[in-house]
C-alpha cells in the first residue's frame, strides 16, 4: 500500500499539476469570466494544490492555512455550481485568499531560490490583500494575482527545493 512518507511523483510535477489546471481558468478570466466550466476546472485545480502543501517546507501553521485556503475555495466553487448566490460564494472565496496568501508567503520565504520567495510574497500579499479591498475594488484587480500564482508555479516547477531523499520502502 501507498507510505505516506516515500514520495511517489517529484515536486516539479506537483507544480506544473496546478499550472496546467488553472492556466485555461485565467485565460477565460480575460476572454469570459461567466464561462461554466470554469468552477470545475477550479475545483480540481485547488484539489492539486493539496499536493503541493504537503510537499512543501513552511511551518505546520502555514501548512494549515493552505489546507483550509484548498478547503475554502472547493467549497466556494461548489457552491457556485450550485447556484448559491453569487455574494456568498465570492465572500468564502475571498475568506480562502487571505489564508493562500499566508501559505504563499510562508512557503515562498522559506524557499532557497530567490525567484520563488519574490514572487510567492508578491502573489500572497496580492491574494490576501485584495481580500480586505474586495469590496471597494472591481474584480479585475484581483487579475494580476491570477497570473503571478502561474509564474509562482511554473518557478517551483524550475527551482524545486532540495531536501533531502524520501525514505524508501
């Protein structure tokens, strides 16, 4: 059976997992943010995340907002496809940014490649703050965020950190 210790698939590839899910959802942010698949194809792009914030180094706190912030956003998609009103689901959407922000910024200051740490803080701190300035702002602002998270990906796909190996079975 499956040891939670031994690592089955490489970093780089948890990376580019999440890249992959959610570069169509940012594209259609631009082109057409009603469009319907969006909301599944985000469900599956935060469930990839999960790997991600196993794998990597932040402390347990950090760990736990980016479990709740995959938890939150799961759960506001659903409630999108659901047809729950839209100001609901985008009020726990938003709950869930403040917590990816603090995961973002834990892991990326932590991280030994300086691309990583730069534009993981600049994404978490964008993430989290639109959050408090959501209601004032339009949601494009909430854009840049969108894009910098799959150059924040796409770096942890080239820059993954060296730990040491996984134990094997």
């Amino acid at each position: 059976m499956f040891d939670a210790r031994r690592h089955y698939v490489s970093l780089r590839w948890l990376a580019l997992l999440p890249l992959v899910l959610f570069l169509p959802a940012v594209i259609a942010f631009f082109v057409d943010p009603d469009v319907a698949w969006g909301e599944y194809l985000g469900v599956f792009f935060h469930l990839s995340i999960l790997f991600l914030v196993s794998r990597l180094d932040a402390a347990p706190w950090a760990k736990a907002a980016g479990y709740g912030w995959v938890a939150l956003d799961v759960l506001a998609g659903i409630l999108m496809i659901n047809e729950i009103a839209y100001d609901t689901a985008w009020a726990v959407r938003l709950g869930g940014h403040v917590l990816a922000g603090v995961w973002i910024v834990s892991s990326s200051l932590v991280s030994r490649a300086w691309p990583v740490g730069a534009v993981g803080v600049i994404t978490g701190l964008w993430l989290a703050g639109y959050s408090f300035v959501g209601n004032v702002l339009p949601e494009s602002f909430l854009r840049p965020a969108g894009i910098l998270i799959l150059v924040w990906f796409a770096f942890l796909a080239i820059f993954p950190p060296t730990s040491a190996p996984a134990p094997s079975a």
